[in-house]
C-alpha cells in the first residue's frame, strides 16, 4: 500500500508532466485532421483537470489527516 506522500509526489509529478508536455502535443498532433485534434485535445485537458483534483483532494487528506491523527508525536 502506498503512502499518502507518494501518492501525494506522483500525483504532482503527473500535472507537472501534462502541464509540460501541452506544447509538445500541438506538434505531435499536427498531422493530424482538425477532428482528430479537437478529440485529442479534449481528452488531454480532462486528464490534466482530473489529475488536478486528484491532487487537490490528496493534499486535503493530508492537511486533515494531521489534525485528527491521534497518534502520539515525539516532543521535540
């Protein structure tokens, strides 16, 4: 089982690889016909919003999970 960190790192690591990469798509789409384009393109924007909110809701799991963890902490 993965741990809310990972998920938490792969979940950044993949809206920061789609965000990089929409530039990238305009080219390798281009030989493409406008149909195909518009598809494509509609589908990558829905990944990256899906992405996107699997990361929002993964940092509030974790903002949360702190403040009713009851597990003791070592004082510093």
């Amino acid at each position: 089982m993965l741990t809310l960190d990972v998920k938490i790192h792969r979940a950044q690591r993949l809206v920061r690889m789609l965000e990089e990469d929409a530039p990238l798509l305009d080219a390798r789409l281009a030989p493409l016909n406008a149909e195909r384009q518009r598809v494509t393109k509609a589908y990558a924007a829905e990944l990256r919003a899906q992405a996107q909110a699997e990361l929002e809701r993964l940092l509030e799991q974790d903002g949360s999970w702190d403040a009713n963890d009851p597990t003791p902490q070592a004082a510093d």
